[in-house]
C-alpha cells in the first residue's frame, strides 16, 4: 500500500513517467486504419477577393481524393466560426460580428487564411496538389497596424464596418476621471505599444477526423485546451451535428498558453471532410504554418495618463487603447483587451476613478485572441510603466510612490472602481518580501561595479493583480460571455478502493493528474498512486469547459472537492448502516469512517466494496455504488498578486541587454504542489521576459507578410539567455475557493514583461530615456543610445 | 535503397526511400513516436536523437546516413542494463521538474547525456550553452538546467549504461 500524498507536498508527476521515456501520446502520434492526409491552401496575400477556383489539375493528380473549398461549405450550408463574447458600446450597441467562415467565401482577409483543404494519400501528394489548385486572386490595398487601420481611407476588411472598428468599448466614470485630472498636481502621460506575440507551444497544432457510417459518430482528436467547447461550438453552430454523435478527444497536448483553447477552423473542416470522403483524415500543421493560422497575442497601442496629488497620491487613471483583432472575431477575441484589461487597470493601487477607452479594430493580420495572461499583462504594463514614469517626474523613489498608494491588507474585500472586488492580498507583504529577496539594498554596489566594467545597471519592479479562474458565470455573463464557465468533477471510487477522476479541465504541461490525485489523496485517505485522473475525452468526461485563464484548480479543483465530499456523505450514510450507529455519529478521517467515541471504523475501501456488493446495505433508501459528481461556478474571480523585480545589465557597445537577476514574490493562495508551482512561476516568467527583450511579430506594413514567421525570425527565449530566478510565494487565502486557491499558471507572464522594461529605462535612465518600448532588441537599444549621445544637429 | 543500422541496439535492415528523413522513418515507419518535430527550420530540437553517440537532429537527417551506424532514440534509454529503471539523466528530470507539457523533453534529454558525455562536470553557463538548440517553451529552463546538472552528476558517479 501507498501513502496519502495531499496538500502541500511536491510529489514527483504522474505524468513524467510517460514524457520522458518517449510514451506520450499526442495528436500526431496517432494513425487510424484507412488513413488519408490532409493540407490546408492558404492565402498568400493580406487582402484579396477570390475570382474563382480552379481544381481540376489538381482532382487529376495521382492520388488525390478531394479539394474542398469555400463553396463546397456553402454548399452544404454550414455555420461560420462563433465568437463566444459579444460585446457593447457605451450606447448598449452590440459590436460588429462578421462572419468568420471556416474556408474562405469569395475574400481572403490576412496571410494564412484558410483557402482550400486538399486530401490524398500521403501528405506529399497534398501538398502537390494544393500547388496545383490554381485561386484567381484579385489584390486589395491591406492594412496590419491599427493607429492605420482606423484612419480615414484606410482599406475596408468588411463593407458595413466603418474604420475596421469593431466596437468603442469604455469602462468607468468619465466624468469623475476628468474632475480629478482638473484637480491634479502632476499628470504623468506616458504612449506605448504592447508588441504582437505568437504563441509558440512546442506541439505544433494537429487534428484527425473520422467518421463511422455504421453508428453515425463523428470522432475528432485535436490539440485542444477544451474539447467540450470544441463539441459544443463545432456541432451546434457551425457543423449543425447532433452533439450526442460527436466525440472530441485532446490527448497529450505539447503546451497551449492560449492558442489552443480556441475553436479552429481546421477542426471543423476535417471533421466536416472525414465525412465526405468516408476515410480518416489527419492534418499537421508545420510550424511555418502554425506562425500564420495560431492566433496571436497582445497588439495594442495605448497612451496613458495618471493624475496624482502634490504627495503622489494617484488621483484618476485614464487609459485609451487600440487593439488589434486581427481578420476576424476569434473565440474569445473582442472580450481579451476589455474585460480581461480595463478591470486589471486598479492594480494592487487605491486610485479612486480610472476610465478606460478601447477601440477594438480589425486588421489584414491573423486573428488576435487571449495568450497566457490575456489583457492582464497588458494592463499591468500600461499601470506599472506609467507609476515609474509619475515617480520620475516627481522625483519620488519608485518603491515609495507604490508603496503610499498600494491597498493595505486590512483594506481587504476591497471594491475597484472597474467593476471588481479582490477578496484577499497583501500587496505591501509581496513587496517588501522581494525588495528582501532580490537585495535591493546593495543594488548600488552592484551598478557601480557594472559601471566599472562599462556596463549600465538598472532595477526595476513591478507590483501586478489579476483575475482568474474563469469565471462566475452570471457575472460573465453580464461581461457578453454566452456560455457558462464553470467546471464539472466525477470522483469514481472502484469496488476495491481505488479512485478515478472524471474532469472537465485538460492537463497539456500543468501537472493536474499530481495535484488533482493529491487533492484526493488527502481528502478521501486514499493512497496517491491509487488516484488515476482522465481528462480530454468528451466519451469520457461528463462535461467540462477546459483549461485556460488560470480556472483549472480554481474552478476544476473545486468541483473535484465537492465531489469528494459528496463522497464522504454517500460513505457515511452506508458506514452507519454497516455500523449500526446513527449518520451523525459517523466521523470520517484520514480514510476511515468511525463512531465517535468508540473504536469501531470502516475504511473506504470497506465501504466501496458494501457499495457495489449490496448484500448488507440500505437498498430502501440509498442507490448501491460510490460514484459523485460535482459542479461548481464560482462566486468571484480570484486575484493572484504579487511583486517582481528584475535586474538588468546592458552592454552600450552592443545594445545587448542581458537579464542578471530575476526575483518574484506571488500571492496564490494555498499552493498544493510547490514543485508545480514554482515550475508554473519560471514558465510565466521567462514567457513575460520574451516579450519583453526577445519575441516580436512583425507584419510588412505595404504587403501585409508576416516578416517574423518561422524560429529563425521570431526570436524565443533560450536556456541561455536566462539567469537563475528567485521565486517565493506570500499567500494570503483566497476567501471564496474551496481549499483557498487563486491560480498560478499565469502570474508570471503578467509580472514580468513591466519589471524587465522599467529595468531597462532605469540603466538607461542617465541618458534621458524614459520608455523603451517592447521587444528591448540589441539594435533599439544601440540605437537609443546612439541617439542620446550624439552631438547636437550635426545634419 | 537498403540500409543496416543499429536503432536501440537492436541491429534493422530496412528498405527506404532515399529521401526520408529519419524522423519520418522514425515516427511513421518505426512507429516510435518519441521523437518529436516542434519545427521545419531546425531550430527547436524535439527531434533529437544519437548517432554512434552524438546528439544529432533527426528532422535534417536522411535515412541512409544511418548505414552502419548505431541510432540510439528516447525509447531506447535505460538505466542498469536489461533494467526497467529510467536513464539517470531521465531520472534527473523527474525529480527537478524538468520538463511540463513533454513535448520538447525527448531531444532535451537526449541532448543533456550527449552534453554529460562529453564532459564530466558541467557548469550551470555550460549547460546553457549546450541547450542552446533546444527550445522550452514550460518550464523557463530553469529545472531542466537544474536536472542536467545533477544527471551528469550521477551518470559520472554511479554509471550507467545507455
């Protein structure tokens, strides 16, 4: 027999075992019986309407079984790709929702768009083919950035949405953001672009469509975060499939970080194909292909202004953002730069009004959508980059100016004026344990020393909140979500004891089959190697809406506790029948269920077997097995905080900045798994540093091409560009989760991209600069200092 | 054309197209899905496998460069000869945490015992360095930096078989 592993330990993963001896078991790793292949055509140009489609020489080829195209969809009257949010305007007007058809209908709107889907026997005789499906394109004028998008003349993406805005979104009071400005004693402004990303999860994206004419069952294996929604939305809305014949499975899936939790095209067009042809279909996307048809991340441009008072007392905060959607409404698209970012602007600080603008715009680019962190980080740059800039222009240490305006412990629940109430947190608790971590005090010896070998040094910190676990669904629902978001468990306990667990949620890197077996571990006395956990089959799992936005343990861990205390209720009801004693008298610890006061006890393993061998048992008023399902729709989103502080070194010969130190203290409630806790910290960390000195999409602004579309062009962080990080955690418990948690997979993404970037204006800070904007490239900061130090008006 | 080779010390001999790749021949023919592709440029490394001890990219490997040659993949690590253990390296990962979603994590151990077996004692700057072709998007690098260290520790002192 095995131990109880429960909470607070760092069992080595369940998981692991499988990964590192190469018996993982991905989408593109399985091959079905009659398998054919499957390649997508797809736009080469940013904006283009089609004329016509030639397939013919294509059809001729050896091999090939089918060309799919746009017509064929229309043809068979599908749906187009649903957006699951639908937002308003200050005037209650909805915003604008073209279609988003899953092959193109006469008009390709971005570089990768979905054209045609070729079918042969291999995946060489596809992808010949599609070379020879001949597309009559006639070219458009295109637009990719959205300061040119929105301006008057610019290229239209849809005739009846004027300026390519989607919808004026705002949140605040207005009026009072603006009495506070009149009253200001300082109002520091700051502009900046928060850069385009591509996620980049290591598994490129894959699929395999089958469909069975003896019983009618659609099955698709997809690299999803959540293939129940994928159920949901493809057979309902776009395919129009009866959802009891449909069956999602996501296995292993290599990493997501957002881009996986979305309803692809691809998904529903290989589904809708595996029909048609009456073989299995697999589709894997090439990496290349992945930089074009992934959704990306990020893409705003925003100016800010914070007003404070002469003692730097922050006044009002007014924010006004472009954000760019990209071609079309993705998944969660219009909802990630407004609700997942004007509620974010209060951060950990007690400013009393903010108002926020964002104006949600469509462009000739991929559809943008969430990515680790979703509007957080955002929001979180825009705060703590203009707190630096406030500090300097009043001459107020930048730790102190935070420090006067951070919310108290004691002023927990605390009310936001952006709609939110955190339960819990001790910013000021985060803050100074990693002014202590990182060594703050000695950071001038360590500058001077950097000064001495012509190096500049610079610190810099920032302090973030956030909203996870996705998400109280009538609130949500107010927010434009149209459907629910909260999380659904089966605890099975087998007639020997053992224990399987049903859950909506996908594990795809966050160790969920370790810290969901702990959970029940714990809470039934289980052995932990006795806990299996199945995830990422919807035949197999009840009901789920997958993983995202930090909700796993939040909202699936939930769900699973409440299973496993309805458990121990069934259990105690056929323990006091066994024990002839009364259900109040029955206690349960540690696996066994006892009369108080006496040493009479029944394990569970004693009660499963009673359960499913009713021979003695109460048939008159209890069903036999020990099977529980819970749901469970939280009541608030939980608030993670924290503090980081990175240290900078920077070569001015070069321009090269080089991360030396990197320190964060974060609030997320009670930690299950610190091994896995601190594993998600690195993560998010060094994901938020990408951006902030490496990762950078670029679009050619005459052409529309992605310039930035393979790893040899869009720069990932590597092992060595990295020091060794520090990170703690400083809990406070989150007040209205079952076991206290606040989530943790995306702190770090949100911390880290401001704390790099206020380190880097701070080394710089000598020469005048003030902002630096994202990515710190080698050559934007070369030329910064170029720039600074150059002799006045030599022309 | 017919090739002979070693995979997994087991001796194969095989007909192929000369212009397979080797993680086709691997993951298509072979069926050993452990290694991965994660890219078409050569640039993330879940492809990596050993040729006569190297660690090498198998996705711009042709099949027939494998004549002769012993192909060592992910399947065929072990720890005691003939044992079920896992490779020390494998062992070091588990218990640093080193790897999250396991994609990357086939080539990023092949690569480390490579790394371990060119030198018996690695500094934290020369692990860094020696990943410099394998590309985690999990994990921050951290724990696997962490478990390469420790696994060229234990290769060195207790040895072990590959």
């Amino acid at each position: 027999m095995g131990n109880v592993i429960g909470i607070g330990a760092s069992p080595r993963r369940k998981e692991d075992q499988r990964f590192l001896t190469g018996r993982g078991n991905y989408v593109s790793d399985i091959k079905r019986p009659g398998m054919a292949a499957g390649v997508f055509l797809r736009s080469p140009h940013a904006h283009a309407l089609i004329r016509g489609i030639d397939k013919q020489a294509a059809l001729e080829m050896p091999g090939v079984i089918a060309v799919l195209t746009g017509e064929d969809v229309a043809a068979d009257g599908l749906g187009s790709l649903p957006c699951g949010w639908g937002i308003t305007d200050a005037r209650g007007v909805p915003m604008k929702e073209p279609p988003f058809p899953m092959l193109a209908q006469g008009k390709v709107r971005f570089v990768g768009d979905m054209v045609a889907f070729v079918i042969a026997e291999t995946v060489e005789d596809a992808s010949t083919a599609a070379e020879l499906v001949k597309v009559d394109y006639e070219v458009l004028p295109s637009v990719v950035g959205v300061l040119d998008a929105v301006r008057p003349g610019a290229p239209k993406l849809f005739d009846d949405v004027p300026n390519n805005i989607c919808c004026d979104w705002e949140l605040g009071d207005k009026a009072a953001v603006d009495t506070a400005f009149r009253k200001a004693a300082h109002v520091a402004r700051l502009s900046l672009v928060n850069n385009r990303l591509i996620g980049n999860p290591m598994e490129p994206r894959a699929a395999i469509a089958e469909y069975n004419p003896g019983t009618g069952q659609h099955t698709l294996w997809t690299t999803s975060q959540f293939p129940h929604v994928v159920r949901f939305l493809m057979s309902a809305l776009v395919l129009k499939l009866p959802e009891h014949k449909v069956r999602v499975v996501a296995p292993d899936v290599g990493g997501g970080f957002g881009v996986k939790q979305f309803h692809y095209g691809e998904e529903a067009v290989i589904t809708w194909a595996a029909k048609r042809v009456m073989r299995p279909v697999k589709w894997v996307a090439s990496r290349s292909e992945c930089y074009v048809s992934d959704r990306h991340g990020r893409d705003h441009v925003t100016e800010a202004e914070l007003a404070l008072d002469e003692k730097g007392k922050f006044l009002a905060l007014r924010v006004k953002t472009l954000a760019n959607m990209g071609g079309y409404l993705s998944t969660f698209g219009p909802n990630i730069p407004t609700n997942l970012y004007g509620p974010l602007l209060s951060g950990v600080y007690t400013t009393p009004a903010i108002y926020c603008n964002v104006k949600v715009v469509f462009t000739n680019t991929v559809p943008v959508d969430a990515y680790r962190g979703a509007g957080r980080p955002e929001a979180t740059f825009v705060l703590e980059r203009i707190v630096d800039v406030a500090a300097s222009d009043m001459g107020i240490d930048r730790v102190e100016l935070r420090r006067r305006n951070m919310i108290p412990k004691e002023a927990y629940p605390y009310q936001t004026p952006v709609l939110v109430q955190y339960d819990s947190g001790d910013p000021i608790g985060c803050l100074d344990g990693a002014l202590a971590a990182a060594d703050v005090k000695w950071f001038g010896t360590r500058k001077a020393a950097s000064a001495r070998s012509g190096k500049f040094r610079g610190l810099g910190f920032s302090t973030y909140v956030e909203a996870c676990g996705l998400a109280p669904s009538r609130f949500a629902g107010r927010l434009g979500a149209r459907g629910g978001l909260y999380e659904s468990a089966t605890v099975r306990v087998h007639p020997a004891g053992q224990v399987t667990v049903l859950i909506g949620t996908h594990n795809h890197g966050q160790g969920h089959e370790t810290t969901f077996a702990q959970i029940v571990s714990e809470k039934l006395g289980v052995a932990f190697e006795n806990v299996d956990i199945v995830f990422g089959d919807t035949d197999r799992v009840q009901f789920g809406m997958g993983t995202y936005g930090s909700r796993s343990l939040v909202v699936g861990g939930a769900a699973l506790s409440k299973a496993a205390d309805k458990v121990i209720v069934k259990g105690k009801k056929i323990a006091a029948h066994l024990l002839e004693a009364s259900e109040a008298d029955i206690h349960f610890e540690a696996g066994k269920f006892s009369v108080a006061g006496t040493d009479r006890a029944k394990t569970l393993g004693e009660i499963a077997v009673a359960a499913y061998v009713p021979h003695n048992y109460p048939l008159e008023v209890l069903e036999p097995g020990l099977e529980e399902q819970a749901y469970y729709d939280p009541v608030n989103f939980t608030y993670p905080g924290g503090c980081h502080i990175a240290e900078v070194e920077i070569d001015p010969e070069t321009g090269a900045v080089t991360l030396v130190d990197y320190t964060a203290v974060d609030d997320v409630g009670t930690v299950i798994n610190p091994m896995i806790v601190e594993g998600q910290l690195h993560g998010g960390i060094v994901q938020g540093v990408g951006q902030a000195l490496y990762e950078n999409a670029v679009y050619d602004e005459s052409s529309g091409q992605l310039m930035s579309g393979s790893l040899m062009d869009y720069c990932m962080p590597r092992a060595d560009h990295l020091p060794m990080m520090k990170v703690a955690t400083h809990s406070t418990l989150c007040t209205h989760t079952p076991m206290g948690v606040k989530g943790c997979g995306e702190v770090g993404t949100i911390g880290s991209p401001a704390a790099v970037i206020n380190a880097v204006v701070d080394a710089l800070a000598h020469l005048g600069v003030t902002h630096v904007d994202m990515p710190a490239t080698p050559n934007r900061i070369w030329r910064l200092i170029q720039n600074a130090s150059l002799p006045i008006a030599a022309e | 054309m017919q090739i002979s080779f070693t995979l997994n010390a087991k001796p194969v001999t095989l007909d192929v197209e000369p212009a397979t790749l080797v993680t086709e021949l691997l993951r298509e023919h072979l069926n050993l899905t452990g290694t991965h592709i994660g890219c078409d440029t050569s640039q993330c490394g879940a492809c990596v496998v050993h040729l006569d001890g190297l660690a090498v990219k198998s996705c711009t490997l042709l099949a027939p460069a494998l004549q002769g040659k012993s192909l060592v993949t992910i399947e065929g690590l072990q720890g005691a000869p003939g044992s079920n253990q896992l490779h020390p390296m494998q062992e070091a990962f588990r218990q640093h945490h080193g790897l999250q979603c396991g994609f990357c994590t086939p080539g990023m151990v092949m690569s480390a015992i490579a790394l371990a077996h060119a030198k018996a004692a690695l500094t934290e700057a020369e692990v860094r360095r020696g990943l410099e072709g394998n590309i985690c998007r999990c994990t921050g690098y951290q724990n696997i930096v962490l478990a390469v260290m420790a696994g060229t520790a234990a290769m060195h002192g207790a040895g072990s078989g590959e």
